[in-house]
C-alpha cells in the first residue's frame, strides 16, 4: 500500500516504458519553455496523444503559468499521495508539472464550467470568465486556510495530513464535483503512465508473453501496467 490517502478506483489509460529525461529545449526565463518542465510536458504528451513539443512550446495564457509556489506545492502534494517505497514517488518523476499542464490544457474536462453543483466548492475567486475552475489557485487557497499560512513549511507528514483532510472531505457522500477529484486523478494518471509508475510501480511485460492460468496473489503483489484495461486503484 502506497499511502493512506486512497487512489478511489482511477482507471490507467495507458502505460509506457520509455524515458522523458530531454535534452534541450528553448528556454525563457520565467514561462512555461524552461527545460525543468519538460517530464510534465512529456507525461501530458503521451496522455493526449501529442509530440513533447506540441505541449511543452506551446503558447499558453499567462494567467496559465504557475508561480514557483505553486509548482512546489504541486510536486509535494503529488508526493504526499504517491509517496516514494522501494520505487520514486509521483513528486520525483514531475507529475507535479503535469498536473499543472494537463489543467490548462483541459484534460479529463477540467476547463469546462463548472455546474451549479460544483459552486460550492469552486468559489468565485477561483473561477475564470467562463465558469471553469483554477483548481491549483484553488488546491493553494484551501492548503493555505486549512495549514493556517505557509503549507510549505510543514513537514512531510503535516502536508500529508492536510491533503488527508480534502482527501476525506472530497470523496464524502454528496461531494462528487468536488475540485480535489479531478487534480488526483490527474496525479495518479501522470504516475502511471510514467516509467516508474507503468515499469517499476507496476509489472511490465510486452503482450503476448506467456500464459500462466493461475498465479499466487497477496496484498503486495503489483498489477500489471501491459494490462490496462485491468487496472483499477481503490
């Protein structure tokens, strides 16, 4: 068992065993073509689809561009529900990043406007025009009200408890459009389409291998990442 903070039944889309350590990229100080992004922007790739640098050199609004803060916060967040075992946490492979990337890009329906049943949860400073929801303003609102000041300064285990708490309240009876379910998902889709999370984390053998009818299974034994349409977490 990886955390205590439960995966809730995310199904894996897809798996890889490839590696997103780049060589070089365009750099500008301060945006989003820094070279330090690009194991987010390769992760968003292979989610949507997309060549790297389709993702990691495209022209996002500067609204869009996360503040230093922000990027700690998410990979310390991504590392508090995935956290490092024998294998890297979701913080050390920069699903952080994509985190932050695969929200501006809308992925999973995160730029959509938000319904009346998620007003609650998205209040109006952390709603663009269109009704969509900033949820990292959103996830450092919250961590900021709940730690009361500086989240980051907390250890590990203190960030881990306040992300326990949204955890606990986000998946609550009657909180299903809760902001919360949609940056974890994102966080454990980053992680497992990953090299670590899709190799390593889980087993990886290529299709077909070989047929073995029946294999001995206990509570640590990994899923395989090959077999996707079988993965589910909770």
């Amino acid at each position: 068992m990886r955390s205590t903070i439960s995966p809730r039944a995310v199904r894996i889309a897809n798996s890889t065993s490839g590696s997103w350590e780049l060589a070089d990229v365009s750099q500008t100080e301060g945006s989003w073509q820094r070279r330090d992004f690009l194991r987010g922007a390769a992760l968003l790739a292979l989610a949507i689809g997309v060549p790297v640098a389709g993702v990691s050199l495209s022209d996002l609004d500067a609204s869009e561009a996360p503040t230093d803060r922000q990027r700690e916060m998410m990979r310390r967040v991504s590392q508090a529900v995935l956290p490092a075992t024998d294998t890297p946490g979701a913080g050390d492979v920069g699903v952080g990043d994509f985190v932050i990337l695969a929200l501006a890009h809308g992925l999973d329906g995160t730029r959509e406007p938000a319904g009346s049943a998620e007003i609650p949860w998205a209040v109006p400073q952390y709603q663009r025009r269109d009704g969509s929801v900033r949820y990292v303003d959103w996830l450092e609102g919250t961590l900021s009200r709940m730690g009361n000041g500086d989240f980051l300064r907390r250890d590990d285990a203190g960030l881990h408890d306040l992300v326990a708490r949204i955890d606990a309240e986000a998946f609550a009876e009657g909180a299903d459009a809760h902001p919360w379910r949609a940056i974890k998902g994102l966080i454990l889709l980053g992680y497992y389409t990953s090299e670590v999370g899709g190799s390593q984390e889980l087993r990886f053998e290529l299709t077909p291998g070989r047929f073995d009818p029946a294999l001995p299974m206990g509570p640590n034994t990994r899923a395989w990442s090959s077999d996707w349409t079988a993965v589910e977490f909770g």
